[in-house]
C-alpha cells in the first residue's frame, strides 16, 4: 500500500468519527430534559454519583438546593449521606456514628481527595478494608 493509500485510509477512518462527535457535541444540552441528573453524563450534579449510586457514608449533597425544596426528596440520591427518602422527606442521619472498620459501613473510595483507593486512615476505606501505606487494603465489596 502506497504512503498516499495509507494517509487517505487514516483520513477517512479519523474524518467520520470526528464529525460524529462534532455533530453529538454540537446537539449537547438541546434536549430539553430537565432532570436532576446531567444527561450527557447520567452523574449527580453535585457529586458526580451516579443515579442510584448515593447511599454511601461520605455522599456530601446540599438537600437545600432540591427541586422541592430542603428536605424534600424524590429519591434517595436527593438526601444526604445515608439519609433515605421515605415518603417524600429526607429521613434518618447523614453520616450516624459508625466504626470505621465494620463491615455494613459503605464508603466510595473514588470519591477521596487524596484519589480514588488512597487513604490516610482507615475511615477513608469501605467497610473492612485498611489504609497501609496511603492505599486501601483488603477485600473489596
């Protein structure tokens, strides 16, 4: 294959992808949804949590800023920490007294600010696995 067949070959393979993504980009926001959630992305606006992805000690959201209003919930990922939307209210506490090793404790370890799996003490770990080294440690869920 000559060097011309190959640059044409390269060229057509980058050009048609590249104008898909164009026209996506260009069509981004357009839709008219108006949710909660980011459609392009399916993430919580406010942390970046997927839908349904919430119940999760470290889960930060400010359920002033809710549709409803504060407090008011239509699903779960409306309340914060492992609060629950019970009949349209933010029910139970956001972050109860937990030890930081037992097993029923959820923590997303990509939410850390240190990075997804590092630590600096085992609080920053989910469930029963340890910080060693800055890194979580253990069997995950």
């Amino acid at each position: 294959m000559s060097t011309t067949a190959v640059l044409r070959h390269l060229v057509a393979t980058v050009a048609v992808p590249a104008a898909l993504f164009t026209a996506c980009a260009a069509t981004q926001g357009q839709s008219g949804v108006t949710s909660v959630y980011d459609p392009p992305t399916g993430v919580h606006p406010d942390t970046k949590a997927a839908p349904g992805e919430c119940q999760y000690y470290n889960y930060y959201h400010d359920e002033s800023k809710n549709p409803a209003g504060a407090g008011k919930c239509a699903e779960e990922c409306d309340c914060d920490g492992m609060r629950t939307c019970r009949r349209g209210v933010c029910d139970g506490a956001a972050r109860p007294r937990t030890d930081c090793n037992d097993a029923n404790r959820r923590w997303n370890e990509a939410w850390n600010p240190l990075g997804p799996g590092k630590c600096s003490t085992d609080c920053d770990c989910d469930g029963t696995r340890t910080c060693h080294h800055g890194e979580c440690e253990g069997g995950a869920r």
